[in-house]
C-alpha cells in the first residue's frame, strides 16, 4: 500500500513537471520558426536583388536589404544554437545556410556593384578628356588611372553570381574598359615613351635609346589619325632636338635618329593620293639603315609601308574620284571610268616605291598621260606623275578635248547623232582619240581600243550602248592615220543615256521588277523587290561601292509613300 502510494506521488510529479516544461518549449520552438522564416523572407528579397535578371541591373546598391538579412540571419542562428531538440536544430540549422548563401550572394554582388562604379567612374573621366581628340597628358593620366583602378577591381566585378547577372556586370564595367584597352594601348605606350624620352633627354644616349626606339616602332601604328598627329607634333620637337646633335659613329642613337630623319622626309612628301619625285630615292635609303637592325626590322618594315600607304587612294576613292571629275566636265562617268580601267586595269597610279606607274610607251598613272614631247606644257608633268586627283582631271580634261575636235571651225571628227554629252553613243569618236587616231583603232580592227571601253560599259556598268561596225563608217586612212573627211555626221539605231548623271530630287518609275537594297554594294544584308511601276525619288546620287569590278554606281532613294530609304544600282535608273 506504501509502494503503491510512493508510485502515485512520483507520477503526479513527473507529470506536473512536464505541464510545467512544455509551454515553454514550444513557445521556443515557436520563437525559432519566426526567426528562421524572417531570415528566408529577407535573404529571398536581397536575393532578389542580387541575382534574378532584370532586377539586379549591376547598377542597383541593395545595402539595406543586406544589412537586414545579415542581422536577421545572425538572430535566427543565435535562436536555434538555444535549441535542445537535436532533430530541430539540424533542420533548422540546414534551412539557414540556404539563407546565409543568398546573404553572401547580397554582399559579393554589393561588392561588385561598387568596384564597378569606381571603375566606371575613373572610365567617365578618361572619356571626358577624350572628347576633344588629340590625346592629351590629361587623357593619359586618366587612361593610367582606369587601368590602374581596373587591374584591382575588375576581379571583383567577375565574381557575382549567376551567368546572367554575370554578363550584365560585364557589359556595364568590364567591355568598356577592355575597348579602352585596346584602342588606346599602343597610343599609351607611345605616349609614355615620349614622356620618358623628354625626361631623359639630357641623360646619355644609352639611356633614352629604349624609349626613342619604342615611339619610332610604334607611333605610325596608331589608328586614330587625330591623336597619331598630335603625338607626331609632340615627337616632333624631339627629334629635332636630337638631330641638331652630333654623335660618334658607333653611337646606336645617332643611327636611329638618322633613321628617323628620313621617315620623317617619306612622311612630309606623302600624302593622300600623292607622292614626290624624290621619295624612291628616300625609300631606299630607309630599306639599307633598315637591313642594318635586324631584330627590329619587320617593324620598321611596317612603319614605312604605314607611311607610304597613305599615297594609294582605295577603289572606292579612286572611282568617286573619277566620277567627280567627270560630272563636272558633264560627261558620263561610265565612259570615264571605262575608259580609266582600259588604259590602266589595276588603276595604279604609283609604284610600291612612290614613283609614278608608267605604262611601256611612256603613259602616265591612271589615266596614262602621255606627253606629246619633252617641251610639251599642256600639263603639269610633275602633278600628273605624283598627283592622283590631277592625272584623272587631265584624262578628263583630254578626253573633253578629243570631243570638241568635233566642233571644230574644221573638224576632225565626227559628230554623233544631236552630239549631246549625256549620250553614251555620242562618245565614241571622242574616245577613240583619247587612245589615238591611228589604223588600229579603225573599227574594222580586231579590238580598237573604243570598243574595249563600250564592252567595259556593258559588262560592268551594265548599260548596252551601240557599238560602230565597220559597215557603219566611211573612214579614210593615209599613212596608218585615220581621215572622217568624207562623213562627220552620224546617226546611231538608239541612243543611250548615261545611268550616272541623275541628280538628286530627281524622280523615277520603275520600268521592271527591280532589287532595292539597304547598303550601296552588292552584298548587302537586306533586300527587297519593287515592281514594275514603283516611283521613287534620288535623295543622294554618286555613291561609289569598294568593288572594282563594278563600273556602275549607286544612288540612294526613297520609294514613294514611304520614309524608308534604299539603294539602287544606278543601272537600274533608266
């Protein structure tokens, strides 16, 4: 009865204790969850923030929500390190490390945002003193600084979370820099090396060979033409300097500033479209200072092509050149540019060298100017030689002349149909003449030299004028020389106008089905199709492309009706 009654008082206990124990423990439970669940409510909107595209713009400083999921989480660990429970802690214990991930992914991407933006910062400055073009000491102080802030931050930027949000990063902080890099690297590096020259200048000769060499490889390979000559000007005052030096025979500076000496005269004589007499004779003295240092000679190699590249126009200059000079003379560019690559099929006005091309019986550049005889002043021999733009004025110029033989007070030949110029077919004894009027270009020869010109027409500018047989001519010739005295007049079965010579505001009807364009070139991207019928004006006319095959040009255009602007071949406007 006793142990019986000790049973039931130890019991009542027992069960008193845990009436008393469990509120507790579940309020701490509860307490817990509450802790755990506001650290995963604010770890996700940091998260948010930090990761998901669109919402972390790389631009965007969740400090807040950062500073509120990392004291959230540090409260909810501190509740569930209180826990007994083991089986709760571990869950709990596992829910918050997927909260402590997303609050290190807050802090890394808080981290980027604000490496980013120092760089981006020192980026907007060197941008700023970009703007005006030469590149200054100021831009350069600026470029050295951005790479400076860029070589320590740029790894914090790289190490946020998730690819996306990644690219972002990069496409706001790093491409920029990575062009900067690129475009302003060799500019830089010159740069420097005519600062550290300018200091050094009174130290010896071994000590500023090393920087002088590195701006004379170098300077010439800069792209941008603004700040090439300005570092040129700056170099310039250098070098001047240092030629009014005297230097021992076995003083290697005195050998590249000798060097330098002449690329400077090379770069003085050569311009675009140009050269000089005197430049072959430079050149090769250059190539024999050149052999005498190997190790740098495909650089320097490189610099004087550099240099005397400027002297060879591009297809597409040398055929606006020549359309040009023709619609100022009013005839049409077709013949004009035929007639160029008749005389001269590679349009070569000047020799690698910088000497003019000369064709076997003494015909001059492009347009192959040939003096009549050494006292002959009809031109400017020495412009025709070394001066692009005037060899192709002078072919024009001849050829007009060739044309007004027939309007002669005695002509010598004849006229063509009415005799206007935008009539291809009215050319035809003009261009004969430019050639010669000699037996081989009578039109009963196997391949006169108009015909050439009027198939080059065809087959390249895609315009089909009449070409003279020899049924169609009465021509005389005395002693290989050809004589119209007995016919000056002559009428052809049709009668082509030139596609060249439209002018802007001009407005057309499509005669076929034709292919508009969005670029002036054959292979642009886009096309489409006009039919039969579509009207259109000229915005823009004498548009050359880069292809030297192509004696047509091109005109830009607006379809009637629409803003849309396209391109045509100019064989197509007829």
């Amino acid at each position: 009865m006793i142990q019986a009654k000790k049973l039931f008082l130890t019991l009542c206990t027992l069960f008193l204790f845990i009436a008393i124990l469990q509120p507790s423990s579940t309020h701490a439970v509860s307490k817990t969850e509450t802790a755990v669940a506001n650290a995963e409510k604010a770890a996700s909107t940091l998260y948010t923030l930090s990761y998901l595209p669109g919402k972390a713009t790389g631009k965007n400083l969740p400090e807040k929500e950062y500073k509120s999921a990392n004291t959230k989480y540090a409260t909810a660990l501190k509740e569930v390190n209180k826990l007994s429970n083991g089986k709760a802690k571990t869950k709990y214990n596992n829910r918050l490390k997927k909260v402590k991930t997303k609050v290190d992914t807050g802090k890394v991407y808080i981290a980027a945002v604000k490496a980013g933006k120092e760089i981006d910062k020192k980026r907007m400055k060197l941008e700023k003193a970009l703007k005006t073009g030469p590149y200054t000491q100021s831009a350069h102080t600026a470029y050295l600084s951005l790479i400076a802030t860029f070589d320590k931050q740029s790894i914090k930027v790289t190490q946020v979370k998730g690819t996306k949000t990644k690219e972002k990063m990069k496409s706001l902080y790093i491409k920029p820099v990575e062009k900067h890099k690129r475009n302003l690297k060799t500019v830089s590096t010159v740069k420097q090396a005519i600062n550290d020259t300018k200091k050094n200048m009174n130290a010896t000769s071994v000590k500023i060979l090393p920087y002088y060499k590195k701006v004379i490889l170098y300077i010439d390979t800069i792209s941008n033409t603004k700040q090439k000559a300005q570092l040129k000007k700056e170099f310039s005052a250098i070098q001047n300097d240092l030629a009014k030096k005297e230097f021992s025979k076995k003083d290697q500076l005195g050998e590249w500033v000798a060097l330098q000496s002449d690329y400077d005269k090379v770069d003085g004589l050569i311009s675009r479209g140009k050269s000089d007499a005197k430049v072959p004779q430079i050149r090769d003295s250059i190539m024999k200072k050149i052999k005498a240092l190997p190790s740098e000679r495909n650089l320097l190699e490189q610099k004087l092509t550099t240099i005397m590249s400027d002297m060879f126009l591009s297809t597409k200059e040398l055929k606006a050149l020549l359309t040009k000079k023709a619609i100022e003379k009013n005839i049409p560019p077709e013949v004009v540019k035929a007639i160029a690559k008749t005389e001269n099929g590679k349009w070569h006005q000047f020799t690698n060298a910088g000497d003019v091309f000369t064709s076997s019986d003494g015909g001059y550049g492009i347009m192959q100017i040939t003096p009549q005889s050494k006292e002959d002043k009809s031109y400017d021999l020495d412009k025709v030689k070394y001066d692009t733009e005037y060899n192709i004025q002078a072919g024009v110029e001849i050829l007009l002349k060739k044309w007004d033989y027939a309007n002669a007070k005695r002509p010598v030949l004849p006229k063509v149909n009415h005799y206007k110029t935008d009539i291809l077919e009215n050319w035809y004894f003009a261009i004969m003449a430019y050639n010669g009027l000699s037996e081989r270009n009578h039109p009963a020869a196997k391949a006169p030299y108009q015909a050439k010109v009027y198939h080059l027409i065809n087959q390249q500018a895609f315009v089909n004028p009449y070409i003279f047989t020899k049924d169609d001519v009465d021509i005389k010739v005395s002693d290989s020389i050809l004589n119209f005295q007995n016919k000056l007049s002559y009428q052809t079965p049709k009668q082509t106008q030139s596609t060249q010579l439209h002018k802007k505001g001009a407005s057309f009807t499509l005669k076929k089905d034709t292919l508009f364009r969005n670029e002036p070139s054959t292979t642009s991207s886009k096309k489409q199709t006009f039919k039969k019928g579509t009207t259109f004006k000229i915005v823009e006319s004498s548009i050359e492309d880069n292809n030297a095959a192509n004696l047509f040009n091109w005109y830009k255009i607006q379809v009637s009706g629409s803003k849309t602007t396209w391109y045509i071949a100019s064989s197509n406007v007829q």
